[in-house]
C-alpha cells in the first residue's frame, strides 16, 4: 500500500479535479437514493387512492432525481478523466525523466523491455484503475451507508441481511485477492518477455531474414505469447470468481427479503410500498459492495504495477553530480592514476586493472587490443559513464567526479562503436552536436567527416530524413555523420570507438588528416586496423584488461612481439611470426 500512497503523490497537480469528482459522485449518490422512497409512495398512496395527479407529481420527481443524477455523473466523467490522464501523464513523465538521469550501471539492472512495459502499460494500469475505480471506490460506501441507514428505517428486522451476508462476502474478497495479487506480477513479468522478444525481432530483422531463421523466430514468439496467456489465464480464473460470488450472496438475501417480507404484508405488519422500497436499498447496497471489491481487485493489479513502477523512480542514479562541481573544463589532458573497474561489485575479475597512463592535452592516441580487451570500457570512464571501482580518473588535471555531468560531457564527444541516428532530418541529427550551428558550420563537419560526398548526391541535401535509427543510410554514412556531430560539439576530447570501421581505407585516410587540422582536441582513437592509428604521437596496446605496452609505432614494432604479431597478420596475411619484421 505504501507504494500506491506514493504513486498517488503525483495527483498532487490535479487534486482539484479530482475533489470535484468525488464531490459529483456524492451528489449523485443522494439523487439515486431519494427515487425509492417516492417509488414507495407511489406503491403505497397514490396506486390505492388511484390518485393519477398524485402518480404524475411523484413520477415527475423522480424523472427530474434521475436527470440530475444523469448530469453529475457527465460531469464527473469530465473531472475524473481529466484527474486520471493527468496523472498518468504526470507519472510517466517523472518516470522517464527519471530514466534520464539513470548511468549505464543503473540501466544494466533493467531490461529496455521491462522498463519500456513498466512505462507504458504498468502506468496504464494505474491510469485505467483511478478512470474506472473512482467512481465505485467513492459511491460504494455512500451507497453502503446511505442504503443501510434507510433500510434500518423501514424495517430494522429484516436489515439483519446484512450483518449475514457481510462475512461471507467479505472472506470470498479476502482469499480472492490474497491468491490474484502475486498472480498479477507473474502477468507483468510476462509481458516483459513478450515485449523483449518483440523488440529483439524488429532491431534484427535483417539477419532473421538473410539466415532465413523465421519459422524459428515465430517459434520463440509463440513461446512467450503462451506464457503470458497462461499467466493471464490463471489470473483472471480467480478474478472473475468475484462476479458469480457476490451475485450468489445477493441474490440468496434477496430471495429471503422477499420470503419473510411477503409474510409480513400477508399478516399486515408491512406494506407493499416499504418492501419495494427496501429491497431497492438491499440490492443497491449488494451492488455497492460489489463494486467495491472490483475495485479492491483493481488495486490489487495497480499495487502490482505501483511496485514496479515506484523501482524505476526510487532507484538511485549511480553516478551523481557533486555537491559543489566545477564548472569549467581547463583541456583536454587525461590521466589515469591506478584506476582499476569492474561492472558488477559481485563480478570474480576487474575488466581493468591498474591502469596508469597520462596522455597530454592536444594529443592523439591509438588504444589497440583484442577482442574483451576493455578498450571501450577505459574511455568510458573519461565521460563518467561508468565510474572507476579504485583510482582516479583526471580530466584537465581534476578528478571527474568533480565535474558537473553536464559540463564535463560537454567537453567529451564519443562516436560510439554501434552509430546511432534518430527519426528525423540529418540537419535535425546534425544539430544533436550543436543546436545553434548554421549551415556553414553544418556542411564544414560533414566535410571533416567526409559525409559531404554522399549528401551532395542527396536531392534534399541536410533536410533529407533519414527514417527510424537512420535506415535509409549506410553503416559508413552512419558512422561518417556520427563523426560530423560529434566535430559540431567542438570538444576539448574527441573519442572514437573503432568508428571508422564500416568505411574504406581512402575514406579512412580523407577523415585522418581533417582530424589533423584539430590541433587543440585529444583525440583517442580505438582500432582494429594499425593503419588507422599508425600515426598516432603514441599507442597503447591493452591486452586482458591491462596496459601491455605504450609507445609510438616504431618503437612497438620493434620492441614488442605482441604488436609485431599484430601488424604481420595485417600487413602480410599472417605469414610472419612477427620476429622477421
């Protein structure tokens, strides 16, 4: 329940809408409940009398009752839909705010899946449970009250129903909701896997398709599919026992009702009018508790998904700036100084250990290494992505974690390994780097990153759109534009993660010397190819999370057999041991 309070916090804004609504559902309430008592006066005055005025007088009221009933309740659906889709609204935005300020480490404990369904239908739950459950959750116990108190009125003994009924009624809720309620978490958690493989097959269609693998696909899809059906299966087996329950209950106190009261009217001790008039009350109060345990039924789901939304919110971003940060980045110097990480605290190895390594402002560096040699994983820590475990990390001669974020990544471009493109225009894409850049300023990053020989051939040029992640392009002109937005940052360090890899050697060779012309940019270039490092000031060579060697390309090719094995597989096929060299 603390979950939901919490939740619920975000109501705050429309808190005004929603005492209007309830306010609506008590009016109502007194509206519905005056129509028995002229409909017992009819029975019992006017139909003996054969008073047609009388009939047409209390006919009348209870016309006009159910009218203004009519419209409180249009005017409660306008306040409550309001209140509700705000809240939503409000709720989702927090939560992906949220998300904003999550670091990689605080995304590695949540799938994209789990968090897309917890932002999109977890929050829908909620939504969907203040829209329908506000109603009955405000009448119910109006009604309950209300309808008590008035058959009290008319005939306290036969009001006895209800202290009978009420316990059968309310163990069926209890146990019904104590076996739903883990039930709904099953339910949700099947739809992460479903929305996981969902998204898994759309980001790799195309090798699904050039490995003709869809009948498999279909296969593991239908897997999932089965397992959120089995879980909605065994959740709404249980739930749906509420209806005939209830309905049992009531229809067995009303049969009684009408038992004992057609006793009474024969002996003379009630009335026709009172017994109509009572069992309306009886039924609506049966009807009213009904309800209420619907909705105790809805917030069984919400708690479900309150929790899993409330994980997303309270969880604490990893990487936080600091209570007084610096403001200003000096240069683009690095250092570090016996800097060791690992991913997970539990992990039995560091991905980097005891790195110490100075590289001067202005400079350019190849890192080279094998395949999990952590070369990615050591320029992310420049930009705080990830935050040593031990060490420090210095950026113009100051730690990093006494940067604000946002000043420091501002000094920091990465052109990631994966290129990433978003919907919209390449202008659009462009301007990521920098939102004030002119077109001049645009075409002269493309032109560094050679991108200006394909946007030329381009009708529309800068304005041409580019589809979802940047489909009608290229893996080269993806990477290429991913290199001219990151030049239109105009950073202090300048990080390439082997981004030049879906480009040819001439390409390459064009991108190399613009890069050149940034005399005052660090420049740290991860690669596969030794060529595209070779003229680097100096290399570093990473070898299973360790710095192996550090030296410019003459000196490593002479000196050390890891490099030389390196470079005799690129130059020459492979064919020398690297010690001819």
């Amino acid at each position: 329940m603390k979950d939901l309070l919490a939740i619920f916090s975000y109501f705050k804004p429309f808190r005004r809408d929603l005492i209007l609504a309830v306010v609506l559902i008590f009016v109502e309430c007194i509206f519905e409940m005056v129509i028995p008592l002229f409909m017992r006066d009819i029975v019992d005055i006017g139909v003996p009398a054969h008073d047609t005025w009388y009939l047409l007088h209390q006919g009348a009221k209870m016309g006009l009752c159910a009218l203004l009933a009519l419209i409180t309740g249009l005017w409660y659906a306008r306040f409550a839909a309001k209140a509700a889709n705000g809240f939503g609204a409000a709720l989702r935005e927090a939560a992906y705010e949220k998300l904003q300020d999550y670091s990689f480490e605080n995304l590695d404990r949540f799938s994209t899946a789990s968090l897309v369904t917890r932002l999109t239908t977890d929050i829908t739950v909620m939504q969907n449970a203040v829209n329908t459950g506000l109603r009955p959750l405000a009448r119910s116990p109006v009604m309950l009250v209300m309808g008590i108190g008035l058959s009290f009125a008319i005939d306290p003994s036969l009001s006895v129903v209800f202290f009978l009924c009420a316990p059968v009624l309310a163990i069926a809720l209890f146990l019904i909701i104590r076996r739903v309620g883990p039930l709904y978490h099953n339910q949700q958690a099947a739809v992460d896997h479903l929305n996981g493989r969902i998204q898994e097959n759309l980001t790799a269609i195309r090798a699904i398709k050039a490995f003709v693998r869809e009948k498999w696909e279909a296969a593991q899809f239908e897997q999932v599919n089965e397992e959120l059906s089995l879980a909605s299966q065994s959740t709404f087996r249980l739930a749906v026992l509420n209806l005939p329950i209830f309905q049992a209950v009531m229809y067995t106190g009303a049969v009684c009702i009408l038992w004992q009261g057609g006793h009474r009217i024969l002996v003379g001790t009630m009335s026709v009018g009172d017994l109509t008039a009572f069992l309306s009350y009886v039924l609506q109060v049966f009807n009213s508790i009904m309800l209420f345990s619907n909705v105790f039924l809805m917030l069984s789901r919400s708690l479900a998904s309150a929790q899993r939304v409330r994980e997303v919110l309270d969880e604490t971003p990893a990487i936080q700036n600091p209570a007084h940060p610096e403001t200003c980045v000096a240069d683009g110097s690095i250092d570090f100084q016996d800097v060791s990480f690992r991913y997970q605290k539990t992990a039995k190895k560091d991905a980097l250990s005891h790195i110490t390594l100075h590289i001067p402002a202005g400079a350019t560096v190849g890192i080279l290494g094998g395949t999990g040699s952590a070369k990615s994983t050591l320029v992310q820590l420049i930009a705080r992505l990830y935050d040593a475990t031990e060490g420090t990390v210095l950026v113009g001669g100051k730690d990093v974690k006494s940067y604000d974020l946002g000043v420091l990544r501002d000094a920091v471009a990465i052109v990631l390994q994966k290129n990433l493109l978003f919907s919209g225009t390449i202008r659009e894409n462009l301007l990521w780097g920098d939102p004030h850049a002119t077109d001049e300023q645009l075409w002269a990053a493309c032109r560094a990153a050679a991108a200006d020989e394909f946007l030329e051939k381009m009708p529309q040029g800068l304005d041409t759109d580019l589809g979802q992640s940047g489909v009608n392009v290229s893996g080269g002109q993806k990477q290429r534009l991913c290199i001219a937005r990151a030049l239109l940052k105009h950073p202090k360090i300048l990080i390439f993660d082997d981004s030049t890899s879906a480009v040819d050697t001439a390409t390459e060779k064009r991108i190399r010397q613009a890069l050149a012309s940034f005399t005052n940019v660090t420049k740290l270039i991860i690669a596969q190819r030794i060529s595209s490092v070779q003229g680097a000031d100096f290399l570093v060579l990473l070898e299973d999370g360790h710095i192996h060697a550090i030296g410019d390309h003459e000196t490593l090719l002479r000196c050390d057999p890891i490099y030389q094995e390196i470079y005799a597989s690129q130059q020459k096929g492979g064919k020398s041991d690297g010690k001819s060299v």
